[in-house]
C-alpha cells in the first residue's frame, strides 16, 4: 500500500516537524502540547512546507502542494456568511422581529397607541427595546450546544471559531437593522432630540452586549440563556432604579462624556468578541 | 498519507482520559476499540481538531495539524458520536448546511448531496425534517455529512449505533469500498463492525493504547484461550460463577453450549479442586461434566472481552441488541449479567497478553492501565514490522 511506502519515507516530514517544534517552542512549553499551530506565521508555514517538501517522494511533494493550496475549490469566508444567512440569520431575524411586534403589541394594548408620544415612556422603551435587542439573539448563537452542533461546527472548514464569528457577524446586522428602525422610528414619532435618542438606544444595548459576551466566556453554555436572560432583567431593573434614584438620568443627551463611554463599550465589546473567537478555535472541556 | 499521532495526552480534572497514545495512521479501515471511558472519544476529538491535546502532537503527512488548522479541516469528515441536528433542518437543509460548513461550493454540494442520498438509501425522507426520522436513519444523514467533502481522513465515532444489521452490513461495504486509498478510523465497541473491514486495529484501555495489530494479529493473542464445551442446564449457574462465559446457546436436547475465556481449559477436574461447597469443604461438590470441552477459534470479540472482563459483556450484549435474559434468567448472548468472579487463572488478562506477546508476531501490545505502570518496561514488547 502506497501509505505504508510513504510511511518508510517519513524522514523529511519528521525533520520538518522536529525544525517546527524546535522553532517555536522548547521545553515544558511544547511538552505542554501548545501545538505550534496557532502562532505560526504564514511565512514560516511556507517555509516549512518547502523544508517539508525538498528531498520527499514525488507523491509526497505532490501531496503537500496539495495541502498548501487547498484540496479542491472552497468558498471564501464572505459567502460561507452569505449561506449562513439563509440557515441561521432569517430564523434569528425572523425570531427577534416576532419578539418585539409581540412587545410592541403588548405595550399598546396596555398603554395605549401613542403611549411613547410622552418622552419619560419613550426613553423607558427605547432601553428595554436596546436591552432586549442584546439579549434575545443570544440564544442562537450557541444554539449549536443546545442542539449539539457545535462538535459538526468545530470540526467545519472554518472551525467553531469561523462559525461564531459568522454567526456574531448576523447578529450585529439583525440588531443593527432593528436598533435603525426603533431609532428611526422614535425620531419620527416623539419629540425626543435625535441625540438623545441615540443615546438611549445605543447605551443600554453595548452595555448589554459586553456584559453578554463576558458571560459568554464564563458561562457554560446551558446555563448562558439563563444567565442572559437574568442579567438583562438585572440591567432592566438596575435603569429603572438609576430613572427614580437621578432624575436627570432619563433627559440626558448625546454629550461628549457619553459618547466617550459609548466608544468605550464598543471597544470593549470588540475586544470581548475577538477573544471568544480565538478561544473557539477548541472545544474547552466543560462544553464538549 | 500518514497521520502520525506522538505521544498525545488529555487530562480532565482528575482524570487521565488519554495517556501518551502515539501510533501512526496509513490508508485503510482502523477500527479503535475500547470500553466506554477508555478514552476513544477524547482521542478522535483531539485527531479532528476540535481538541487541543495537553501533550504531544499530531500531524499530517508531517505537519502538525494545528499549523494546516482549515487546510486540514477542509480533508477530513467526522462524525461525532452525538449526532445533533437542528430541529427544524431537513435532511437536505442539513446536508447543505454541513456542506456550507465544510466549504463547498453550491454546484459541488447539490452534485455530491443527491450523491450521498442515492449512496444511503435518503433519496424518499430527504425533505422530511430530521427529527422525524427513525433513529438508523438519522445515523445515516450523519455519515451523509461526513462524507460530503469526500475527505481523505474520515472519523466516525460510534457510526453504527443505531443501525439494523442490513444497514449495517450496508454501511461497512460502504466503509471498505471508500478506503482504498483513505485514512477511515472508526471508534466501536461494536467489535463486529471493525472485525472484517479494519485494516488495522488498535485498543484503547483507561487512555491508554494497549494493542495495535491486524485483525489476525490480535485474535492471536486469545489463542489458546477460548474454549467451548456442553453442559447440562441444571449445571449453568456453577459455571457461570466460575468461568468467564462470552457465549452461550442452549440446544435442543436441553444441554446448554458454553464459550468461555480461560487460559487452560477447565476440567472438571479443575473445577472440583477449586471449589468449596458452602460449608467450606474443599472439593466436596459433586464434579461437573465437561463431555466436549474443545479450543474453540478465537474472535476480535474474545480478545476485547479478554481485555475488558468486567465492562464487556454489558457492551457486547448492548452491540448485539440481544436479550439480556432468556426465559429461566440465562443470557444468551456474549457474557453475563451479573459480575464475573475473577477467577485465579485468568484474573490478569493483560498479564496473559504479555506472556502470549512473544507468540504473537507482529503485533504490537502496549502500556497498561495506571497500575500496571510498574512494569510497563517488560511490558512494552514490539515484535515484529507494525506493517506486517
């Protein structure tokens, strides 16, 4: 068999591998199995697919182009988003979009049709819109516990780490589009200075969202719906409190100070976000 | 094609799941056998990728596979022993979906899915939702999946739980046709999956890989050790006691047919001057008839419930799906229910591998469980080419 031909010829390969091991990482550092995987740069995988490739078989060579290239044609990163949509953005949308027509419903049928036209009720409900808006798309992103995809997602092409980000990506959008519409709406139908406005959309729902991805990074994930759901009620209750403890806090407008805490969440949502992607490159333990 | 597997370990906790396991993979069917805990898992999590080991390296065709990350991806299938799905994929919203996962372009996935759906018999249920399906069927949209890249390194762990024989028979045809010129490393402990399609196999005990060798190669290590005879009825409890039955069969004549682990064949002779009756009297039982003990051919099976005494004759008679008594309390198939007693010449079953290794060329025994460490230097043997 031409595996057992090739595995008599595996001296380069091993060579290879002992100049990898050897050049990233010594002692405990490789004994502790940080595969040199994650920190290799491109170049120094070029080179050592041709260290790799000097002196082997011609199989062997043939192979590792192989390897180097890409067995096959793949899709790009862009249009594996684009397929993501149809099987988990729409549903996710889809789902938001019911939750708060049913908000919404429930609000006018308690409160009355013009209930938001008062400003103190128009900025309550633009930071439990915000506050739901984080929350509610978090349960399909690791919906891949739940239904016991992920260990099929991790293994993809893209690893659970591409997955995520895809499914981060799909999210952002969907809370972009709903959060436009609530912002675009408000201008038209209260009186509330655009600024403001802003404000009470984009603060409650950044501070929502990192402590979201925070727990993200804590939380097993059974428990993060839960936990989720829990801190947005906290958040919820925890601005009502701040409503009646400053009476300023509800006629506040888009100042520089809060647009520097606004910058502030949003690096550190980032931040937050781009750690959890690179730690789902590997199941940990306690999800797998 | 190699996957070269040095000296991986896992640790969870308190608890060693993979022990310095090294072994090189070459194209053709392994099937990686071992008892629920042994590890399998955790070792197929860490060869896919998904898993980072805490020691060692694996690498593929030379380069470690956490360097390759998506080149290697993108040549392997693997199918997880939980097959999940969400609730509302049908089965071509699901082979699509994985196809999207794995990369491939829309006019290579619709081409390779009605592909796969003819190959798996899927073509009538595959826009019927998953979670309709019988539990085979399901199974089978799992290798659908694994198979859609067609990879060059295919993983299945547990692939045919689930599966009537038909499909199962169907599956390893499948399996053996599809490895020619690939890697396909199969996790069971179903040891009739593996026992006439591997090329290879390997044991995997407490995270440690203990056997390695063709099919041939490892049954020789039972040699000698399995054995049938025919015993009255009446008489199956005693030797239920006393033996490590894996079979038994009763016959028309109302005698039952016994197959039994033992590294001599026990006499009545042997049966009588080890017993005591309840009073304590040594060797006042009654001796029992052994008309036609006979060695019988060993199987792959002998060798893993050799391996695995105490946890096996649950997993077999799980595999087999047989009835786990019949009628007057007997189990009819592989072991029984209750606990074996160890009995003093066949208690160390990994101490009858290491004295019968030397009979057994080519084939390659490995460490032990944490207490045999001690003498894991006189029980590393390797005899013979592993290519053998």
């Amino acid at each position: 068999m031409s595996g057992r031909k090739m595995s008599s010829g595996r001296m380069s390969g091993g060579r290879m591998s002992g100049r990898i091991s050897g050049g990233r990482m010594s002692g405990s550092k490789m004994s502790g199995g940080r595969t040199s995987g994650g920190k290799m740069s491109g170049r120094e995988f070029e080179k050592c697919l041709r260290a790799a490739m000097k002196g082997g078989e011609p199989e062997r060579r043939k192979r590792l182009c192989g390897v180097q290239r890409g067995i096959g044609p793949r899709t790009s990163f862009r249009e594996f988003v684009l397929v993501q949509i149809r099987f988990i953005g729409l549903r996710m949308w889809a789902a938001q979009a019911a939750l708060f027509a049913a908000l919404g419903s429930v609000l006018w049928t308690f409160m009355g049709r013009d209930f938001w036209q008062e400003d103190q009720y128009a900025v309550r409900f633009l930071c439990g819109v915000s506050l739901a808006a984080a929350v509610s798309a978090l349960p399909f992103i690791y919906r891949a516990f739940r239904y016991r995809m992920h260990e099929i997602e991790a293994s993809s092409r893209y690893s659970f780490a591409g997955v995520l980000l895809a499914k981060m990506l799909m999210t952002a959008i969907g809370d972009a589009a709903l959060l436009g519409a609530v912002f675009l709406g408000a201008l038209m139908r209260t009186e509330l200075p655009a600024g403001s406005i802003l404000l009470y959309v984009l603060l409650p729902f950044l501070l929502a969202s990192w402590l979201s991805l925070n727990l993200m990074e804590r939380v097993s994930a059974a428990a993060l719906p839960a936990a989720c759901m829990a801190m947005g009620a906290l958040l919820f209750a925890a601005l009502g409190t701040a409503g009646r403890l400053w009476e300023g806090f509800y006629v506040q407008e888009l100042t520089p100070g809060w647009l520097a805490v606004c910058a502030v969440l949003t690096m550190l949502c980032i931040r937050q976000a781009k750690r959890l992607v690179r730690d789902a490159v590997y199941l940990k333990p306690q999800t797998a | 094609m190699e996957l070269q597997i040095d000296h991986i370990s896992k640790s969870f906790k308190d608890k060693r799941a993979v022990d310095s396991v090294s072994m090189t993979l070459t194209p053709g069917v392994w099937g990686l056998l071992g008892a629920n805990g042994a590890g399998k898992t955790t070792l197929m999590r860490m060869i896919a990728g998904i898993m980072q080991p805490d020691e060692g390296q694996i690498r593929y065709d030379g380069l470690p596979i956490g360097t390759l990350k998506g080149r290697y991806r993108e040549i392997f299938g693997y199918l997880p022993q939980e097959f999940g799905f969400y609730p509302e994929f049908t089965v071509k919203d699901y082979l699509e979906y994985a196809a999207a996962l794995k990369g491939l372009p829309v006019r290579d996935t619709k081409r390779r899915v009605m592909e796969l759906l003819e190959m798996l018999s899927l073509s009538d249920v595959y826009r019927k939702k998953i979670v309709r399906l019988s539990g085979g069927m399901k199974r089978r949209v799992g290798i659908a999946q694994a198979l859609l890249n067609e990879p060059e390194l295919l993983i299945m762990d547990e692939p045919t739980s689930g599966l009537d024989p038909g499909e199962r028979v169907r599956f390893r045809n499948l399996l053996s046709e599809f490895a020619k010129d690939r890697i396909v490393l199969i996790s069971t402990h179903i040891v009739s999956d593996v026992e006439y399609i591997a090329t290879r196999n390997a044991v995997m005990k407490d995270g440690r890989l203990i056997a390695e060798g063709t099919t041939e190669e490892l049954v020789k290590l039972v040699d000698g050790k399995v054995w049938q005879c025919v015993i009255p009825a009446e008489r199956l409890p005693e030797y239920e006691r006393r033996l490590r039955i894996v079979n038994l069969r009763n016959e028309a004549d109302g005698r039952v047919s016994i197959r039994y682990l033992s590294e001599n064949a026990e006499t009545a002779e042997n049966l009588r001057m080890t017993d005591a009756d309840p009073e304590g009297r040594a060797g006042s039982m009654p001796a029992v008839v052994m008309p036609s003990d006979k060695p019988a051919t060993p199987r792959l099976e002998d060798l893993y419930l050799w391996l695995f005494p105490q946890d096996a004759a649950h997993d077999a008679q799980d595999a087999a799906g047989a009835p786990r008594k019949l009628g007057n309390g007997r189990r009819s198939e592989a072991g029984t229910e209750r606990e074996q007693p160890q009995r003093t010449k066949a208690a160390a079953p990994e101490a009858g591998l290491r004295g019968e290794a030397g009979t057994a060329a080519a084939v390659r025994t490995r460490g032990q469980a944490d207490s045999d460490r001690g003498s894991d230097s006189a029980f590393d043997t390797e005899k013979g080419g592993r290519n053998a």
